[in-house]
C-alpha cells in the first residue's frame, strides 16, 4: 500500500464530519497530533443537526447499519461506542407499504423475516428468500476485506482468489434479475434492490455486487441512536478531544500552503495559519479540487448520484401504521428510476421513504409532537431541474407530495405540521456538493473501488481525500472506511482487525454515555 513519505506527526483534518471524525480517531490512535477544522459550528457534515422551534432535526442520514465500524474508531484510541451512544436496533428494520395496500414488516432476524414473507406472499417466497439471505451473506465476505475495506493502488488488486469468489456469486451480473432468481414476487423484489438508489444507479443496471448494501440493510440490522443520528458525530468529536485533538469550529479553509509537492500549511477564514505535515481533505470533491489547485483527470467527468428532497415535519399528531423508517412504494418501479437517472424529471409516482425518530426518542419533539422525516429522491441537477428551476419547483413540489401522504394514508398531514424545513437541490448545492446532490459520485462500475476518485493526490504526496466522493463510496459505514483508510495512508498501516459488535437478548448493550461537550 502507498503511503504519505516523509514526517506525518501533525495532521490537519479539513472537516469535522464522519470521515473526518473516523480519520481523526485513527490518527489520534496511532500517535499522530490532529487539528480538525470545521466550517459549521458543529460537527456531522452531512450528518449534522438544526432545530426547528422546538423539534432537534438530524439534516441529513437516518439509517445507522454497522455500528461495529464505527466502534473500530472509537477503539482507536481505546474507547467504545457502547460508552458514549446509546443504540437502539430496531425492529422491523423497515416497515414496507405498497401501492396495492398491502404492507411488510422487514426485520433482520432470519426465522422472523421468513414467517412474515411466508405471511405475505407464501411458502415458496419464503423459502426464496432462505436462499437469497445466505447469497447476501456470502456476498459480503467475499467482498468487505478485499474490495470495500482497502486501499486500492492499482485495479491490479482485483486479481485475487475473492474476485473469482463473486463470479461464481454472480455479483458481476445486473441486480435485479440476480434477486430474481429467489423472489418471483416484485414486490419482496423490491424490498431487496431499491438500496441501489443509495448507489446512484436502478436495480436493473446497477451490478449485483451492489446487493451488499441490501445485506447491511436487511441481514446485518438496522439502529437508531437516541438523540438522534447527529448523536454519532457528537460522541465521536467528544472521544476525539478526550484523546487530544484539537478543533476549530466555524473555521473554514481557504487556502493550502505548498512547498514543491507538499502541504506545509492551511490557511483559515480567521486569518490563522496552521503547519502541518499532512491534510486529510474531507469537503465535497469539487471543493477539494479547488483548494488543491487541480482539475480531476476523467475523460467525460463524474457521473452523479440522483439527488433528494427531503420534507422535516414537526406535527402535532402521528399515524400508527409508520414504524420507525417506512418506505412508501408507489405503483411505478421502472419508470421511476428511468426518471431519476436518465429523463431528469422529479417521479410521477414516487417511493418514499419517511423516518419518525420520535418512535424511540421522544425528547426530539415538544410533549405529545412527533417529528417526520420525508425523503423523495429527485434528479441531481445535472439532468434534472437546475436551481433556478427548483427555486420556483419547491413550494410546488411540497404540497404535491403532502397531498400524495394523504393520499397514502397520512390523512390531515397538511394540517397537522407546525414547523417544517424543505430541502432541495438548492440547498444541497449552497452547502458546495456538486450537481446538487449529497450522495456524491454514482457507483457505476467505471466509479467503483480502484476507478473511483482515488484518495491519494496525484503531485501531492502528503494530501489524503476521504468521504463519500473517493474510495470505498457512499453511505455512513461506507464513510466512516473512508477515513479510516485515508488514516492509514498516513500512519503506512494495514487495517486492523474489526471487532465483534455483539449486544444482548435483541438489543445492543449500550448505555447513554457522554454525547455532549460540543457547543456552538
């Protein structure tokens, strides 16, 4: 594996959130001097949190897969997730509703799920999917060490025995006729291959190696910490500090002193001037392309991920057919990703996804309020509406899709809000991601472990890229491994052994800990 040459004892972290963090914990671990520089008052990125009057509101992820990864930063420097976030796993996982009115709890226990498909649609479904769990399984052991927790310096690296493991997997396959041969029924179909979308890419183009997002969804289990998802960057910024780092909040980088070819210094908006011996660069790629002075060399440029609308609604009311997360399927399936990712229009027949954290976090909300979280993916706006366009589209589109809720079952929605914040490809784009999207460069095959953006700097020798825009790509687990590997980039060491996350009965034994002590 490449590594940063020369002296590495001081690091400069450009950005507070999950990558950072986890490249931060890394770092701290193996004895290297962190400085973290954040532009927001608070840390998260993506993953950070505002209020709304009286409602705490994550802004961005609400879907905690993994937690052992990021357990494996906190150990770094000898601490524990289990201290410092209470988790809770969540069952169902999802809750699925159908356009035909029909609903499926999805749970993550095996017996559980298949007696619920076995209610749903039959015993040959269920025995289906029997097979199809263990074919996730095996799919993400063929693939976490060697193709989604490395480095990659070569594509080279492919060839290796795991390679010739997913063939035989028929992960090199499309996605949805792979889910096919064990679910005829298109609706369970859909339960295992919408995660695709997390990728950028419809089920029916998206590789089937790309089912291990469905493992993690669906196989490895589902979890919400209390306090919400902005708890995790909290504990991790607070377990930071405790091992020394130091932070700069409501700082933002303007400029990358260079000596030849290498970083000596980062300059701030507060005029600072800080040397260091290496910088982890964590912003959105075309940020970090500025500050380096480069342009990325891919013919064609990147292909983006679609993007989101996301609706947070603080109600004075709830409705008892949501579960915690509940994915709202409309009667398209096809169509809609055609939509999303090829005509750039905003969905005719939408699936949502609507999160109530207030489910197993009350304090989030006033007493007797709940809080929703509506998500309708959109087109980024490199082929859909651009923002000139949503600017006018927005109010539209809100009472559109409020309309369609109540349609749905959410009969009063409209009535029932008393503070809302939407979200758009406006606002996505103010906050520097490129294409007005947060999920960042799509994972097609050409943008996939060894052919994403690199996290090395080509020139630069002791740059390092982490987030969702380089290796291994988007998504909390899949971030949080990015600022591992970028960490060891810089300390030249392999990844470590992942600890076994285990809990007891059928919840994590994790009590509330210290997730304070970052203040504005």
């Amino acid at each position: 594996m490449k590594s940063v040459p020369g002296p590495t004892e001081h690091v400069v972290v450009v950005g507070a959130g999950l990558s950072g963090l986890a490249a931060a914990l890394h770092l701290l671990g193996a004895q290297r001097r962190v400085t973290l520089v954040e532009r927001d008052a608070l840390p998260g990125g993506r993953a950070g949190r505002f209020d709304m009057g009286d409602f705490r509101v994550d802004s961005g992820p609400t879907v905690l897969t993994m937690p052992e990864i990021a357990d494996e930063a906190f150990a770094a420097v000898g601490d524990r997730l289990a201290d410092r976030v209470e988790l809770v796993e969540l069952h169902p996982a999802y809750r699925a509703q159908f356009a035909d009115r029909t609903q499926l709890d999805v749970h993550t226990g095996a017996e559980a799920m298949a007696e619920e498909i076995r209610r749903f649609a039959g015993d040959r479904e269920a025995d289906g999917y029997r097979r199809l769990r263990s074919w996730l399984t095996d799919l993400y052991a063929a693939q976490m060490r060697r193709f989604i927790d490395t480095n990659f310096d070569s594509p080279l690296q492919l060839l290796h025995p795991d390679l010739l493991r997913l063939a035989r997997l028929r992960a090199f396959g499309r996605l949805d006729p792979q889910i096919g041969r064990f679910l005829s029924d298109e609706r369970l179909r859909r339960v295992f291959s919408f995660q695709a979308l997390y990728a950028g890419v419809a089920p029916e183009r998206a590789l089937a190696a790309y089912a291990v997002i469905a493992y993690m969804d669906t196989v490895a289990g589902v979890y919400f910490p209390r306090g919400g998802m902005h708890a995790l960057p909290r504990a991790m910024a607070d377990s930071a500090a405790a091992a020394g780092a130091a932070f700069h909040w409501n700082t933002e980088v303007t400029e990358l002193e260079r000596s030849g070819d290498r970083v000596t210094a980062v300059r701030t908006s507060s005029g600072e001037r800080i040397v260091c011996d290496a910088v982890v660069l964590t912003p959105d790629l075309p940020t970090v392309y500025q500050l380096l002075g480069k342009s990325p060399k891919r013919a064609g440029g990147l292909t983006h991920s679609p993007s989101a609308v996301i609706l947070h609604a603080g109600t004075d009311r709830t409705w008892p057919q949501l579960a915690h997360h509940t994915i709202s399927f409309g009667a398209a399936w096809k169509s809609t990703f055609r939509e999303l990712t090829v005509d750039g229009a905003v969905m005719s027949d939408p699936s949502l996804l609507i999160t109530r954290p207030t489910t197993h976090d009350p304090t989030l909300a006033p007493e007797g309020k709940h809080l929703h979280y509506i998500l309708a993916p959109c087109p980024n706006t490199d082929i859909g509406p651009g923002v000139r366009e949503w600017r006018d589209l927005a109010p539209r589109y809100r009472d559109g899709l409020v309309a369609e809720l109540d349609r749905r079952g959410l009969e009063g929605l409209g009535d029932s809000i008393e503070q809302e914040s939407l979200i758009t490809p406006v606002d996505w784009t103010a906050q520097g991601h490129a294409a007005g999207t947060p999920f960042s460069a799509a994972h097609t095959f050409a943008q996939t472990g060894p052919f994403r953006p690199r996290n090395l700097v080509r020139g630069i020798e002791n740059a390092v890229i982490a987030g969702c825009g380089t290796t291994p790509g988007v998504g909390v687990p899949t971030v949080l491994i990015s600022g591992k590997l970028a960490a060891a980039r810089i300390t030249g060491s392999g990844a470590p052994r992942r600890r076994t996350f285990s809990g007891r009965g059928n919840s994590l034994a994790l009590r509330s800990g210290q997730t304070g002590g970052i203040t504005r």
